[in-house]
C-alpha cells in the first residue's frame, strides 16, 4: 500500500520536476564561476550541482566521490554499455582580474581552467538525458574534484563507491584557448603528457662566509645539475621521445652575508609523451643527482609531486568523437602531436577504454591559467552535442 504511494509520489514528483523551467546552463556557470573553489574544498560547487541534478531525475546521485566528487547515474534498465563521462569542478589559486559581474567573489581563487564550463557541459547532459532518455545500458556523470593537483581521479577510481561501477568506456573534454570556437580537436593515442613535478633538496653546512673551507656549500652541486638536467630536454614534438624539463623555483642559502649557503633546493616539472620516457628521465635525474652530491659530500632527497599519468586516447572511443563531430557537422580537426599540458583524466585511460578531446574555446581567448581567463559560455551546447551524441551512438 505504502510502496505503490509512494511511487505515486515519486511518478508526481518526477512530472512536476519536468515540468519546471530548465535551468538556464551559462546562468548557472556563471554561479560556479562566481564561487571558485580550490582542488580538495569543492564542498559549494558539489552541493550546487547536486541540486541542480536532482531536477534532472538522475536513477541514482552518489555524493562525496573521492572527496567532493558528485555521480549521477542515468540507468536505462535495460541491458547496454555502461558509459562514463567525466567533467572537473575545481578552480586554482589565482586572483582575478576580470571585472564582469559574475567575476570571482572568492579573493585568490578564480576558475581559470574552465572546469565551471567543463561542469556544466554534464549538466547539460544530464537534461538532455532526462528529456531524451537513451534506449539502452547506462550513463554516468561524474563531476570530478582536485583535477589540478592531480588527485581527483586517483581518489575516485579508489573510491569503493566508484569502483562498483565499472564503466565500459570514458569520455572528456577540455576547452581548448587559440582554437575557433566550438571546434572539436581530437587524435589518437597520446592526447596529453605524463606530468609529474620534483623538488630537489641539497643540504650541506652553514659557515661563516670568511670560512667556507671549513663547510658544505651546494652552490657548484646546483649549479652543475641544473646544466645536466637541461641536457635532457628533447624538444622534438614529433618524436616519442618528447621531453620537456622546466625549471620552476631554484633557492641557494639565505641573506646573510656573513654565512656560506649550507642548503638549498631546485623545483621542476618534467612532461613526456610516454610513461616509459617519464620514467626514464626520472632515473636519469635520481642518477644525475646521487652522483653530484656523493662528489661534493652533501646529503640530498628528491620528493616527487603532482603526478598526472599520460592521456592515451583509445582508437574505438575517438572514433565515436570523430563521428559525432562530423555528424553534428562541427569544425573538428585531427591534432598532429599531443597539448602539452597535464590532465588526471589520463589515469581513466590506464583503466579503462577512453578518450579526450579538445573544444575549441576561441582564438583570442586568454590561455588557461592565466587571470584574465574566462570560459566561453558560447561553446557549452558544442559539448553537451557532443557528449549526447556520443552516448546516443553507443547506447541510442
Ligand atoms: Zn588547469
Ligand atoms: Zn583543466
């Protein structure tokens, strides 16, 4: 008695939630721009789009995914593929200097990465899904936190939540600055490099600067690393063996005159199209660094950081993209070599089947990263097109 009440209830409910106005997708990225939110503390941004999803009748939303990971699960009940498309909702410590109305209201922090767009491309989703419900098999959303430190999608994919779910293929995309607007960019195999940073701590023996004699000064050991360290740059793009080493940050000693550096550090950040090269050059460096130090009788440590694994684009999937872009007859092109920048959607790619692919974001668009930044909102219907399309041609 009570259980058919309540799916009365339930069947009302959903007709009333369909019949509400949708909710207006560049309003609505232009809340979650307002409120940037950093990687790891995307507690807002996660509750605004569980409410938003929730009038989209999701079968099931799974909340604080690998932090403050949202899921929404559209299940057909009907025998099919499972599909998963990932979007990342978190911003970076950088002031904005927009001055627009919707600019950031949250002091350091703004989205300039475009995740408030990347989020309300699968809201998008998520409508369309609920008005046009796919014929078969199942399509999950998941709104991915802590992309820029490269944490998210390691947290989510060893979430016990997340692991029952077990998709069959993945799809992404990032918006893509210095590309026309809409325009789907897309290749096969590597998509992005193998990113990983490293600090490199020296440390020696303070003296006093008429006796550096009698101390440990890692000046020479610095000085001779970041010179071996450049000479494993391959700057050939086309080359499997791509590997670009940018110095970040380098600190020797401290100011005072009167005393001799007895410590010191140096940051980099190293890109590879290939994992095998990643962890080449990392041993070169480990090897590069033990034997100076030994030479020079400093003891050293290297800690490794902010690692995003290779983006390896699977045939089948980017055929999908290619299709739909041409289905859709958007601009789209083939992208001769891989973006240079790190993504942790490359850690769905080592496990399962999957692909990412660039929207274009406008050729006068500011790059990523930079505080003038702005998503486009013109280019959210090219993505929500794509993703519906994509998940309609496996599942439809
Ligand atoms: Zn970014
Ligand atoms: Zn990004």
């Amino acid at each position: 008695m009570y259980k058919s009440f309540d799916k009365q209830l339930l069947q009302i409910v959903k007709y009333k939630l369909h019949t509400l106005p949708k909710t207006n997708l560049p309003s609505f990225r232009q809340l979650l721009h307002q409120y940037p939110e950093i990687a790891g503390n995307e507690k807002e941004t996660a509750q605004k789009i569980y409410s938003e999803l929730v009038k989209c009748s999701p079968t099931t939303i799974i909340r604080n995914v690998g932090g403050y990971g949202v899921v929404a699960v559209f299940d057909t009940g009907k025998k099919g593929k499972t599909l998963l498309f990932r979007g990342d909702m978190d911003a970076l410590p950088i002031q904005e200097v927009n001055e627009f109305d919707y600019k950031s209201k949250n002091k350091g922090i703004s989205h300039k990465c475009g995740h408030d767009g990347h989020s309300t491309i699968l809201l998008g989703l998520a409508q369309k899904l609920m008005e046009q419900p796919l014929k078969r098999g199942k399509t999950v959303l998941l709104f991915q936190p802590a992309e820029e430190i490269g944490q998210g999608a390691k947290a989510v994919i060893n979430d016990g939540k997340f692991a029952k779910i077990k998709p069959d293929i993945a799809f992404a995309l990032h918006n893509v600055p210095g590309y026309p607007k809409g325009q789907i960019v897309y290749r096969k195999g590597a998509f992005n490099p193998a990113v990983i940073s490293l600090i490199i701590r020296f440390q020696g023996l303070k003296t006093h600067a008429a006796e550096q004699e009698n101390g440990i000064n890692p000046d020479v050991a610095i000085a001779s690393l970041i010179l071996k360290i450049k000479s494993l740059i391959n700057s050939d793009l086309d080359s499997p063996d791509f590997c670009n080493i940018t110095t970040i940050f380098t600190r020797l000693g401290s100011l005072d005159y009167g005393t001799a550096a007895g410590e010191g550090e140096l940051h980099y950040t190293i890109r590879c199209w290939t994992q095998d090269k990643l962890e080449a050059t990392k041993r070169m460096i480990l090897n590069f660094t033990q034997e100076i130090c030994e030479k020079q009788q400093l003891k050293q440590e290297i800690e490794w950081l902010h690692y995003f694994a290779a983006t390896a684009n699977d045939d089948n999937a980017v055929d999908y993209i290619e299709k739909s872009a041409k289905r859709l007859k958007f601009d789209h092109i083939q992208k001769p070599t891989p973006f240079k920048w790190g993504e942790d959607f490359g850690l769905f790619t080592e496990f399962m089947a999957g692909a990412m692919f660039g929207l274009g974001a406008g050729e006068t668009t500011p790059p990523l990263h930079q505080p003038d930044y702005d998503f486009p909102d013109e280019i959210i219907p090219y993505g929500v097109a794509m993703f519906y399309d994509i998940a309609e041609a496996i599942n439809g």
